[in-house]
C-alpha cells in the first residue's frame, strides 16, 4: 500500500486556492505559548474556509517522540477535509516547540502542552467547540487531557498506547529491569542537573537492544516513511524513564465524561488494555474494532482513512 506523507509535505498556505483533484488541506504555521515555552503548530483549514463562520476543531497528536509532521499532520489534513479545523504540533522538547532538555518525556508536559493548544484554539473566533485526536501515544495523552479539562467536547484515540501497570513488567522485561530503567533516569537526570548533559539512547530500532524501544519498527527505519521525516529525530533521553514508566492512560478512563471513540485493532498496540479501557470509560462511547498492523494506521492509505473517516464521524456529531 501506498504512503500519504509526501502528500502531506506539499500542504499550500491559508489562502491559497486548491483543486478538488489535489484533496489537500490548506495550513498555516501558528505559534502559541505554554507559560513561558514557544510551541509551534501548523493549522488545518477546511475546503473553502470562510473566517466568518463557525467551525468544530481539534489538536491532533502522534507517537512517542514524533513531531507534527509524522501522523499528527496526516490525521489533522484529513480531520480539515472533514470540515474540521485541525491543529497539530510539536509538544514541548520536541520538534520546533521550544523545551529544555531536548528529546524529554514526561506526560504531565504534554498534558500542559495541550491545554495549551486547547486555550489557542478557544482563542479563535472562527472555533465553535473543541476536541482531541490522539494516534499511538497521545491516545493515552488525551486520556489525561479529558480528565483534566472540561472545554475537551470529545476525543478520539487510533492505536492508542493505554498501558497500565499490570502491563508494564511485561513490556519492559519484568519488575527487576523496571526498577533498573527508573535508577537509570534518576541518574541521567543527576548528570543533566549537574554537568548539563541530556544522555540520549535511540527511541527506536530493529538491532540495538540498547534503544528505549526495541522490535520491529519498520515505519521509523524506512526513509520512505516516518524515518524520512527530516524534523524528526530518533532519540529518547534517559531522563524520561521515570516519567515515562508512570504513564498510565487507563486510570484516566473511569473519569473521562467527555464523548469519547476509540479506534483500534488487534494489530495494534495492547488490544486487551484498549477493550477494558473502552469499558472503564464514564460517559458516551463508541468502540471501532479495525483490522490491521499498528503501524499501519500510521500513514497508510486505507487504514488511515478508515479511522479518520469514523473520528470525523464523531467529532462532527459531538463538537459544538
């Protein structure tokens, strides 16, 4: 199957006119601030955007340490095409958004970088009602965000990573290896604070078992697909293993009020912890079981328009 990514390489800017063969959304590179950091977005338009009218919208967020210009803008083009102004951004320590030190995970971050993006958003006078979109990590993400903000109208989340910790000895090589990754944050951050630092290992690969995440991780290693993305950097600070470990999306659940779908599969990530995640949820809900490889809703063609057909779907029936 084909890949969308150079498609979405060649958005035009707001303004200019796009043909119906080209099915390309209009974007516009925005910055925003969160405290005292610069974050850096492109914003999705609609077909034949008028400012004057009113529009739902959503931020749009990807894997672990992906940038806007992997699945986030893929998803955000698509959501735009939907009628859906979409925003999708760089968190903090990543990409262009500013943020010391580089490469750093920690959840609660991201959590304040998109309450962020939902106060940019709020501030629009063409935004009528606000959603999230999360694919792989930020599924879990928006997890955090729905608990926490009641301006979140809806959320979305495509092979999303809900990890919890019944699951987490079995990622990551059991209980005594845990315990080793944590010590080793806590002395990478030590080193950071000490001597200035930021000790990196890659975030992904296929061969170096020394990488934060290590298997078969064909769309980060092919150049053709996120591996190509120049913006991209392939690196995990060993500072984030504490934060990181403590990721646990499907606590959130229970709590979570706002209209919520989730898209998964049993090729993806965790499916068990995306079917007891769906059932713990609170409030309104809607369970899409796809086939297909996690990676593959990613960028590829069919899968990705299956999930952004159904979270369309949704938002467009929930945001207002």
């Amino acid at each position: 199957m084909s890949t969308i990514v150079s498609a979405i390489i060649s958005l035009t800017l707001q303004g200019q006119k796009l043909s119906q063969k080209q099915k390309i959304a209009a974007m516009e590179k925005v910055t925003f601030q969160r405290e005292n950091l610069k974050l850096v977005g492109n914003l999705y338009f609609p077909k034949n955007f008028n400012p004057e009218e009113k529009y739902p919208a959503v931020i749009v967020g990807g894997s672990l340490t992906s940038v806007k210009e992997q699945m986030a803008a893929t998803y955000a083009a698509k959501m735009a095409l939907k009628g859906i102004v979409a925003l999708a951004f760089d968190y903090s320590h990543y990409g262009e958004s500013e943020g010391l030190p580089r490469q750093f995970e920690d959840p609660q971050n991201k959590l304040r970088d998109m309450k962020a993006a939902v106060s940019f958003l709020e501030s629009l006078p063409y935004v009528e009602g606000i959603g999230a979109l999360g694919i792989c990590t930020s599924g879990g993400n928006v997890a955090y965000l729905a608990e926490n903000d009641s301006r979140v109208k809806a959320i979305a989340t495509v092979a999303a990573w809900l990890p919890n910790e019944a699951t987490l000895p079995l990622l990551y090589g059991g209980e005594d290896n845990l315990e080793e990754l944590r010590e080793t944050g806590k002395k990478a951050k030590e080193v950071y604070l000490e001597m200035g630092d930021n000790q990196m290992v890659l975030a992904y690969s296929n061969t170096d078992k020394t990488a934060s995440h290590f298997g078969p991780m064909e769309y980060y290693m092919d150049n053709n697909r996120g591996g190509g993305i120049s913006a991209w950097k392939n690196s995990f600070s060993l500072m984030s293993w504490e934060p990181w470990l403590g990721f646990d999306p499907t606590s959130k659940a229970k709590n979570i009020k706002a209209p919520t779908m989730i898209i998964h599969s049993d090729g993806s990530a965790l499916p068990d912890n995306a079917k007891q995640f769906y059932a713990d949820l609170g409030g309104e809900k809607e369970l899409v079981w796809l086939e297909g490889y996690h990676f593959d809703f990613y960028d590829q063609e069919k899968k990705v328009n299956e999930a952004a057909n159904n979270a369309g779907r949704f938002f467009k029936a929930h945001i207002n």
